[in-house]
C-alpha cells in the first residue's frame, strides 16, 4: 500500500531519480501514440486478428535481418509487407473468409521464425526474446529516435487519410463513390499498423505490443463516440497504464513489458465494468421515469 | 473477443445518439483523468536531475553489482574483508542465459562503481540492459573475454565462443588479476586488493588440487560427459573428459534439442555405455530425462550449473561449488 500511504516516493521519486526511467516513460508514450492513432482505426473496423497476426508475423523478418545483418526494423517490415501480400492473394484467388487466409499464414510465418532460429547455433536467442518481450530496461538513444519517427509517421498518416478511414470504417462503397480510394486507403493503414508494431521492439516486444494497440482504444472506444476523441482518451489511457506499468516493474522487479502491457488491459476492464455499471444505471433510471410518466398519466386519464 | 468486442463498439457507435448528456458528463471527466495522467507523467519528466544532488544515495561501502552469483562471489573474494559491497542481479537458482532485468535492477547496475559481467554472451537477456548502462557511464568488466577461451563443442559451429569459463579454476584465478585492476580503476586501494587475489589465487590453485584428486578416482575410460546444455567444456579441458554431446546442442540453455541430433545422441551414449547425463537445476529437463528413459540404465544427475546454493549449504561459495559438481560428476560416472 506503500502508493497510497507514501505517493511521493511510490509515484514519482522512481522517476525524479533515474534518467532511465524518464527515458523509458518516454519510449512508451511515443509507443502508446502510435498504437493508439492505429489502434483505434484497428478496434473500429475490426482488424484485431489481422493486427495480432502482423505482430508476430514480423518474426521470421527479425530474424532474417539478423543474420545476414540488415537492420532488423526492415525485415520487420518486409515480413509483414510478404504477409500482407499473402492475405491479398488468398482474398483474391480463394472463396475463402479473410481471418483463414490470415490464421494459416499467421501461423506459417511464426513456425518459419522458430524454424530459423533453431538453425542458428549461436547464442542470438537472447536478442529474439528481446524482440518477443521488449527491453525497456536497455533502450539507448536510437531507439527512443526510432519511437519518436514512427509516432511522427503515426500522426501524419492519420492527419492525411483521416477522412478515407473515417468513410472507409463505415461504408467501404461510400468510399469509393466519394474518390477516396479505399484500397490506397487499407494499404495506408497496414503500413501504418505495420509501423506501430515494428516500432515497439524495444519497449514491450512483439508479444504484447497488441495489448497497447487494441486495449487502450477499446477503452476509449467504450467511452467517448467522437474518433479523434477516442485517439486522445486512448493515448490517456496507454500513458497512465505506460506509467503504472513501469512503476509496477520497478518496485515489484517484474518484467517491464508484461508489466506495461498488463496494466494496460486491467485498465480496459476498469473502463469495461465502469461502462456496463452506467448503462444499467442509466437504462433504470430511463425505466422509472417512464413508470412515473405512464402512473401520471393514468391518474390523469 | 476482443473482435466481437470491437465489432460491437461499431454498432452501439453508429447508433448511439443515446444519452447525451452524461456522455459528456462522462467524456469530461475522463478527458479530465487523462490529462491528469498526461500532466503527472510530465511532471515527472520535468523534474529532471535536480533531485539527484538532494537524495545522495551513498552507502558506507561502494558498492559493486556482479551480473551472477559465482563471479559475485569471486569477486568478494577479490575485494576481501569488506571492501565492497557486491550486489548480484541473477538471484540464485536463476539461469544467467535467460534472465531479464527488471527496472529496478537497472537502477542497482547504475548506482554500482563496477559491473563485473561474464560476458561472451552469456547473459544473453541481460545484454542490451549492461551495454545501456554502460553507454550512461558505469563501467563494465566482461571478465570471460580477456581469457583464452574454448570454441563449443558441437561440431559443425566451432565459431562460438563457449562463455562457461567458471569450470576452470585455473581460467578463474587468471581474471583475477583483471578484476582487481577494474575495481582500482574504480578507487580501491591497490595494495588491499593485490593481498586478496594473492591470498584467493592461491586457494583457487588448491581447489585444482583437490578437483583433480577427486577426478583421478575416475579411469580415464569413464570420464565421458553428456550435459543438458553445452557448460561443461572448460571443466573437461581442465580435466582431461571428453565431451560425447549434449541434449541441446548449444552453449545457451535458449536453444532448441532437434530430434536427428538426440538420436545420435542416444546410439553414442548406447555404444559408450555413459552412465550419467549431467542437468542443471536452472532449466527443464524434461528432454534429457526423455533421453535417459530411451537408452535406460543412463542416471540423470543435477548439477549446479550457472549458479551457486543457498547460503549455508557447501555450494554457497565458488570454492564449494565446484568441489560438490566435481564429486557429483565423479559419483554419477563411477
């Protein structure tokens, strides 16, 4: 209960203290950001499975780059671009619904990493755990570089296509009537997804990177109707489960990532179980008041 | 779920024009909470540094983090009588290979004078947090690396260098040297510290002597090693085993066992009539408890691989330590 009864110390001396955990505050807002403009894009038209799939799809990617040497950021990119591309195939050629294709090569892409990794004989294990779980306790400065670009990306792309998302959400035919492109538009947005993901190596890993991408927006989402309203509750929620999370691992000694990412979906069932306690509040309420308008009007009548 | 979930929200969003008035109540005081967040997250950003002069953190001794328990232990016997206090991030019992800092051993890694790692990537997870607090200025001693080391010993990947080097005595007693020098570097009074490894040096030569005699009761024909994971290479250089192959033919514990190589495996063990395969307590077993079960009459014997015992027990110390393994190896072969 030290959080309650000493909060100075608990809350904010971590991080008055430590260069690295103002460091690490940092790489996970910029994260949170950019999972949250994306994700909320994400959680609206449904593409959870295909943003779960891309996150461990990069995988073979990583690996890849790793050995021949290439910065791991562009295999990344590559996997999921090839994953991407393989869904499109199977959508095109195949009567098949989309989260199969998705579910065989999600599952394809994650056995050719492990199969990669175990040809490789020298201890680089350790580092693909880092792309697995995160390594918010190892960022240096390029890193954080890196976060911040990809926020920059994040932002600029949801400025530029805000209105072929917005459309393309809630009527794909519509989109296309009023020339704004869907297909350029979905392609936008993996890119956009694609980014997020491979941005957030370094602060929770490509295991829990989805937590901050679906469970602050749904959140939000459950709050707020607005889009850019849900973006900003988002990026609220994403940096104080950010912070708890770090300050969680930092007293506890439990692993940062999890430790972020979990706070961050005990967060999402807080807002969920607020959400669902007003609506039953409000529904009851509507519902006495109508009993009491229909009582008068029978006294009346 | 969470489809259905966000399908969901599409709905009640399209739909929803419901209640507007507490939305907003609602939207209020939640934006409100998040900027809330936003400005104590600032707040905390923004008070850089000028703590760090009000809250000196220096304890009566410097202290000194070691990334595991046996260089932990070397290294108190290096800095002897008290002169440092050594921290240890791999708690006992942990697996130096697998182990992941949390932040608040970030924390300890930076307010150390030193940090005495192993190296040669054996602390695979903990890398990129040593080399993050190195690049902020605490300086790093990676004392594997300044030794003649031994390649592993799968066949095909002679390129790796085998971080295990603690088997050997006699490799330990030559970081000595280097560690002392670390830690004047660092402010420790040279002539105490040359005492110490002077005094530790010549313990370390005697626990050769005596590993060696417990080796000797083996015949030369028995002295064939089977591990879990490749650890045991510079304990069989040093006393004359051979290494017939291991379960996960690696030298981290991270990597995978492969069903041709096990079976190889199985048939050298069969022809050798190896009576023991060596497992660490730090890491599963399951597949060389599975190898045994096959090739039968073969005892799984644990070991104490990438760390010492409880306090209190023999394998607290380095020295006991790598007396207790020797014996176990000695009394699983015979």
């Amino acid at each position: 209960m030290e959080f309650l009864t000493d909060p100075w110390s608990w809350w904010i001396e971590p991080f008055s203290r430590n260069e690295f955990m103002r460091d690490a505050l940092l790489a996970g807002i910029l994260t949170v950001v950019t999972t949250s403009l994306v994700g909320t894009w994400v959680v609206l038209r449904g593409m959870s499975f295909l943003g779960d799939a891309l996150a461990h799809g990069v995988l073979p990617g990583i690996a890849i780059a790793f050995i021949i040497g290439v910065d791991t950021s562009i295999g990344a990119l590559a996997a999921a671009a090839a994953m991407i591309g393989g869904i499109t195939v199977i959508r095109r050629h195949s009567p098949l619904p989309d989260d199969t294709s998705i579910g065989v090569l999600f599952v394809g892409f994650l056995a050719l990493a492990v199969v990669i990794m175990s040809t490789q004989r020298a201890s680089y294990t350790g580092d693909l755990n880092r792309f697995l779980f995160g390594s918010i306790t190892g960022l240096d400065s390029s890193d954080l570089t890196r976060q911040a670009i990809a926020a920059a990306i994040a932002i600029a792309g949801v400025v530029v296509f805000y209105r072929a998302f917005l459309v393309m959400t809630f009527d794909e035919s519509l989109a296309r009537m009023l020339g704004l492109r869907p297909g350029l538009a979905q392609a936008a947005l993996l890119f956009l997804l694609a980014i997020s993901i491979v941005a957030s190596f370094e602060s929770v890993g490509n295991l829990l990177v989805f937590a901050f991408l679906i469970a602050p927006p749904a959140a939000a989402s459950l709050i707020v109707k607005r889009v850019p309203m849900i973006m900003v509750v988002a990026i609220g929620f994403g940096t104080f489960a950010t912070f708890v999370g770090l300050l969680v691992s930092y007293h506890h000694r439990s692993a940062a990532g999890a430790s972020m990412a979990l706070s961050s979906v005990i967060l999402f069932f807080i807002v969920l179980a607020l959400s669902v306690f007003r609506r039953s509040w409000a529904d009851r309420r509507s519902r006495s008041k109508l009993k009491q308008l229909a009582q008068a009007d029978s006294s009346a009548g | 779920m969470l489809l259905t979930v966000a399908r969901c929200q599409m709905r009640s969003i399209l739909s929803s024009v419901v209640d507007v008035t507490i939305q907003r109540r609602w939207q209020r005081t939640v934006s409100g909470a998040a900027a809330l967040a936003i400005v104590l997250a600032s707040t905390a950003c923004g008070s850089t540094g000028q703590d760090d002069s009000t809250t000196p953190t220096t304890p009566t001794t410097p202290t000194i983090v070691a990334s595991m328990s046996i260089w932990a232990d070397i290294t108190r016997n290096v800095a002897c009588d008290g002169l440092a206090n050594v921290e240890t991030i791999v708690p006992l019992g942990g697996d130096p290979h697998s182990f992941d800092a949390s932040l608040r051993d970030r924390e300890t890694m930076e307010n150390a004078e030193l940090i005495v790692a192993n190296g040669l990537l054996l602390e695979e997870s903990l890398n990129d947090t040593i080399e993050a607090v190195e690049s902020a200025g605490t300086p790093v001693i990676r004392v594997a690396e300044g030794l003649e080391t031994l390649g592993t010993s799968t066949k095909e990947n002679q390129t790796g260098n085998d971080p295990h080097v603690w088997f050997d005595p006699i490799r330990v007693a030559a970081t000595l040297p280097a560690i002392a020098g670390a830690l004047a570097d660092v402010g420790f009074d040279r002539a105490a510290l040359d005492d110490c490894v002077d005094a530790y040096t010549a313990e370390l030569i005697d626990l050769d002597e005596e590993v060696a005699a417990i080796v000797a009761e083996l015949p030369a024909d028995r002295r064939v090693l089977v591990t879990n994971h490749d650890s045991l290479g510079y304990f069989a250089d040093r006393y004359d085993f051979e290494i017939l192959g291991s379960v996960i033919p690696s030298s981290s514990t991270l990597a995978e066992t492969n069903p041709a190589e096990l079976e190889e495996l199985a048939e050298s063990i069969e022809m050798t009539g190896v009576g023991a395969i060596f497992v660490e307590t730090q890491h599963s077993s399951s597949n060389a408890q599975a190898l045994a079960d096959r090739v039968g009459d073969v005892e799984v014997v644990t070991l104490l691989t990438g760390t010492l015992d409880e306090p209190g027990t023999e394998g607290s110390t380095y020295l006991g330590w790598l007396l207790q393994n020797a014996q176990r190896i000695v009394d699983g072969l015979s």
